[in-house]
C-alpha cells in the first residue's frame, strides 16, 4: 500500500490575553495578544462584541483615545480547524481637568460677602483647593469660595488648585479689592 501521511493539526489556542489599560484622553493605547496553532492564524479585534474594521493583526494601537474609545477589547484567533477568543481588556478613558469659566476680581466694601466661583470639566471626581496669595485656605476645597465679613487683610490674589486623577491644573488669580465704605471714607478723608 502507499505510505500515509499523518498531518498534525493544533487548533489555535491563545497563550497571552490582552491586559487591561487605563489612558488620558489624547494618549495612544496597545493591546496585544499571543497565540500559536497551525498556520495561518488570522486575528479580528472586537470591542464589546463587535469586529474593529481592519483590525487584523496580532496587536490594535488607537490613537489619539477619547471617552467614546472606553470599553472592552478582545482579539478572535481562527484557523483551518478552529477559533480562539481572547479574555476581553478593559479600556478606561481619563479626562483631563479643564477649566471653563474662571473665578473674577471682586471690589468689595468692609464687611461685605464675597464669592469666588469656577467651573471645571474632566474625569470625576474633581477636587478643588482654593489659595490666597499661593497659601492653602484651611477648608475651602468647593468650586465656589465664601468669604463673609471681609477686611483689609482678606486683600489678595485668591486661586483655585483643580485636580481630578490626570494631574491639576491652577485657575488664573483673581484679586480681591477691600475697601471702606463710600460714607464711612469721605468722613475719614474730611478728618
């Protein structure tokens, strides 16, 4: 009889899973996945389920990553004899703190109540420290800052530190002018 010839197939099996990846906004993210099985092995990345348009390779860059980029990557290996599907990575999208309205200078008269106000976007959650003159105010971690009964010394350049798990940014300094009430300061200056 004529000799037989024994082919050995493996069907493809995946030896290394795609990790998971937390990104900023704006940032270029990688996953990769490993797999032997008899050639050829093709690949077809998925995200939540769905396949990625020509993305065919053993890896998936996406570039230039946003919110809308979030989700879960997994990578389907097929062969002549079989497919293999890859654990899914988890894509976490962060976004930086922006600042969109700025807190404003305030004149105000002695003993009047003063606020400053700013407004941020980005990645909750969002903290905020407001400074006078670079200084920590003990307490005033709000997007808006009350001051009551001001005087003299309240006088200064009052800012905010925002920050969420990207970094921080510093609001522009907003100057607080005190000074006497218009009666009370022509009776002083006719003195």
């Amino acid at each position: 009889s004529a000799p037989a010839t024994l082919t050995l197939v493996i069907l493809p099996a995946i030896t290394a899973h795609p990790t998971d990846a937390n990104a900023t906004a704006g940032t270029n993210v990688t996953f990769s996945v490993d797999a032997n099985g008899t050639a050829p092995l093709t690949y077809q990345w998925q995200k939540g389920g769905v396949n990625i348009g020509g993305a065919t390779n053993a890896s998936i860059t996406l570039t230039n990553v946003q919110p809308v980029d979030a989700g879960a990557y997994r990578c389907v290996v097929t062969n002549p004899y079989g497919t293999a599907t890859s654990s899914a990575a988890a894509l976490t999208v962060f976004v930086p703190v922006v600042i969109t309205t700025q807190p404003a200078d305030v004149n105000a008269t002695t003993g009047a109540t003063v606020t400053f106000d700013v407004n941020a976007t980005g990645t909750a959650p969002i903290t905020y420290q407001w400074q006078k003159n670079g200084t920590n105010i003990s307490g005033a971690t709000a997007a808006t800052l009350t001051l009551t009964n001001v005087q003299d010394d309240d006088n200064g350049a009052y800012r905010v530190v925002v920050s969420n798990v990207t970094g921080s940014v510093n609001s522009n300094g907003a100057t607080l002018a005190v000074s006497l009430p218009t009666t009370l300061a022509e009776f002083t200056n006719g003195l």
